[in-house]
C-alpha cells in the first residue's frame, strides 16, 4: 500500500482537487439559478450539458492526447476550465452558461482519461483493484469535500467560483511537478452497438434510466434542498451527505455481489430504492435529520445501481469485448443524464421540488421491473461471474477505467485498446542522438 500511495498520490491529489471544484461548481450552479428563479427546465439544461460534454470529450479524449501528449493535454484543458469557471461569474446569459458548462465536461472527460491512462501505465497487474479503488476514494471525497466548503459560503457572489478556479488551477501541480512522463496515448476502443443493443438491451435500458435518475441528481437536488428552504449551510450538508452515500455503498455492495445473484440483487437494490424515495416524495412536512437519513438510504440505493449493471453486463459478454463495453455502458449512461435533469425540471417548475424524489421512486420502479422480468427470463452466461470492482457511479470516469479492472487480463486489454504506433506524443523517448527535454518545458 505505502508503494502505491508513494507511486499514485500525485494522480491521487489531482483527482481530489479536480471533483472538488467540479462539485462545488455544479451545486453552486444549480443554487445560484434557483435563487434568481429560473425555470427548472434551464437549470435542467445546464447540468444536461455537462454531461453531453462529458460524452463528447470521451472521442475528443482520445485524439488530444495523441496529438500532444498527456502532459500539454491534461494543461490545456485545466486552463480552458479554469477560464470557464471565471466566465460564469462575468455574465449571467443562461445560454452562454450552457456552452460554459458542455465545454468543462468536455475538457473534464479529457482529464479522466490522462489520469486513468497514466494510473494504468504505471499500475501492475496485481495492483489495479487497489489503485482503482483509492483513485474511487479520492473521486468521492473530492466531491463530498465541495459540498463542506458550500457550507460556509454565504451568499452567491463570485467568491464560490474563484475558490473552484483555484481547485482547477492548483490541480495542474501535480501533473506538472511529476517525471513519470512515459504513459502512452491508447486508441478507443471500438463501440460495437449493434452486439451490445443484441446481447444486453435490457441493461442498456438499466443503465440509461440510472444515469437519468443520476444526472438529475446531481443537477436539481440542491434545488430541491433549496425550495424546501434549507439555507446554504443545510443545502450543503444535504449535498455531502448524499454523495458520501455512494462511497458507502460500494464495498459492501461488493462483498454482497460476489456472494448472490446479482439480478436478484438488482431487483431489491432497485425496490429499497424506490420505497426510501417515496416519503421525500409524498410527505408534506419531515424532519431535517429524518430527511437527511432517508435521502442517506435513498443515495446508497441509487449509487448502487450503476456499478450492479456493469458487474451484470460484463457477466454476459466474451472478455474480449469487455473494455469496448464499457465505452457503450458509458455512452448509455450519459445520454440518460443528458435526458434526466432536463425531464426533471420541466415538471419541478410547476409541481415543486418533491417532484424530484418522485420521479427516482419511477425510475427505481422501472429498474426493478426491467431485472424481475431477467429473472424469469434466464440468460445465457458466457462464463463464470466476474468478481465485483467498486467503481464511480458517475461519469466520473472514462473507457479508460476499464483497463484497470484486475478481472481483465492484459492480453485482452491490450487487444482491445493498444497504444498508437503511428502518432507522437510529447512524452515520447528522444530519438538517438536528440537531447531529452527539460522537465521545466513539458
């Protein structure tokens, strides 16, 4: 462990930073237009583009890095972020910060992509399950930590945005500071949608309503705190906790995943979820602590349900088309988050926040009938269960990240997502006879 935290920690730290601001920025966003009243659908529509960014930015990723390596990639884009995030604060032309937020999703899956890229280089095959799982730990932690400075912030000033500037700013340290410069840019893999579409059409239909119900939390919930007339501090602890719930959930989901039906598992997953979405829904009036526990079990349900649909589909497909399934899962995904905040905030408007709670309990309904209906309709398993990774719930992530899944041998990874042999980089070895670069230019 202490060899892996001395080799990752940079990539660790940078991570932090990174979901730090990128939390922050989100909910703050949200907060910000719900208290100068703007339509839910608009609200909707600025999360909704950070995720089509986030989409976009998995090809974009891929050619970038090629194309300059991973080093002048990961600073070009925490500068066009960096620049992005100061933008909000310069106008309050709601179309403008739609653009804003689809270009930091993109330049953020850019990122991801670097990080993960890099965390598989260096990682030995023995070590991926760990050096994914801390590099989860700190997307978590990153996240709930944006919410606790949200808890003392007063107000909607410019001051949120420069603290998230600073985050973006600062996570350029690491990356810059680093000499482990050898990781190489990987081609994308191929997205076979046709097969998957054949193959798992039902847990694509999963996975899309998940992100539906995934995106829309991210982009309405500090609203919904706010309608229900939480103050910055309230809205902010509401936020961390929430999100905390997802890094808890992980590892006994795990251990339970390993050890039981995994459609079964599903199914319930899906039912405990809609059950605790339902009194956030339906009750009039619920004490903050009570809330607080409610949407606790709620968030664990949910962030459970993405991870269980990865483990279920990768039970289904031959191991060499397991990391071009994850670039299809991820695209389901996003889509569904693209589509969820937007649905969402069209019926908050003139329905009212528990609307939000309302519709997890409907996608958690649908879910649970998609996996009962898998249950009484068995499938054929191409091979033994694979064992369960822990894994962001979000798009936190990239194709990448499949790549470090200990449960793939590297003959199919590298089948699957080779390096370029045609295309330099700026991390490249000089050719003989050519002085290496100074690490101060790179």
């Amino acid at each position: 462990m202490k060899k892996i935290l001395n080799t990752f920690l940079p990539l660790y730290t940078t991570t932090l930073l990174m979901l730090l601001g990128s939390g922050l920025l989100t909910t703050w966003v949200s907060l910000r237009l719900a208290h100068e009243a703007v339509s839910g659908t608009l609200i909707g529509a600025i999360t909704a583009a950070n995720y089509v960014g986030l989409v976009i930015g998995g090809k974009v990723g891929h050619n970038l890095i090629a194309r300059v390596g991973h080093i002048r990639a990961y600073v070009s884009c925490a500068g066009v972020i960096t620049a992005s995030v100061v933008g909000h604060g310069l106008t309050d032309y709601i179309p403008l910060w739609i653009f804003l937020r689809l270009i930091i999703g993109l330049c953020m899956m850019c990122q991801y992509m670097v990080l993960e890229s890099w965390l598989n280089d260096r990682a030995e095959s023995s070590q991926r399950g760990v050096i994914f799982g801390l590099y989860m730990i700190a997307t978590y932690l990153g996240l709930c930590a944006g919410q606790v400075i949200l808890m003392v912030q007063t107000g909607f000033g410019i001051s949120t945005l420069l603290i998230v500037a600073l985050c973006f700013a600062l996570c350029l340290v690491p990356i810059a500071l680093t000499t482990r410069t050898n990781a190489q840019p990987m081609s994308p893999a191929p997205m076979e949608l046709g097969y998957f579409f054949k193959t798992i059409p039902k847990l694509l239909v999963v996975t899309l309503v998940t992100g539906m119900a995934v995106g829309a939390f991210y982009g309405l919930a500090p609203v919904y705190a706010s309608q229900l007339g939480f103050n910055n501090w309230q809205t902010g602890l509401f936020m961390a906790v929430t999100i905390f719930a997802g890094l808890v959930s992980q590892f006994p989901l795990s251990w339970l995943s390993d050890r039981y039906d995994r459609h079964r598992l599903l199914f319930w997953t899906a039912l405990i979820y809609a059950v605790a979405a339902l009194p956030l829904a339906l009750l009039p009036t619920l004490n903050y602590a009570w809330l607080l526990g409610v949407a606790f079990i709620a968030s664990m349900m949910q962030f459970s349900l993405y991870p269980l649909a990865v483990a279920l589909a990768n039970d289904r497909v031959e191991p060499d088309r397991r990391v071009s399934l994850t670039a299809c899962l991820l695209m389901a995904f996003g889509v569904g988050a693209s589509i969820g905040p937007v649905l969402t905030g069209a019926f908050m408007q003139p329905l009212g926040a528990r609307v939000l709670y309302l519709f997890f309990a409907l996608c958690a309904v649908g879910i649970a009938a998609l996996s009962w209906v898998r249950q009484r309709v068995p499938e054929i398993i191409v091979d033994a269960p694979l064992p369960h990774v822990v894994m962001p719930d979000s798009l936190a992530s990239s194709p990448l990240a499949a790549a470090l899944n200990p449960t793939l041998d590297e003959e199919v990874i590298n089948e699957v997502m080779v390096n370029t042999p045609d295309e330099t980089s700026a991390e490249e070895a000089p050719e003989e006879g050519e002085q290496p670069p100074r690490a101060d230019t790179v």
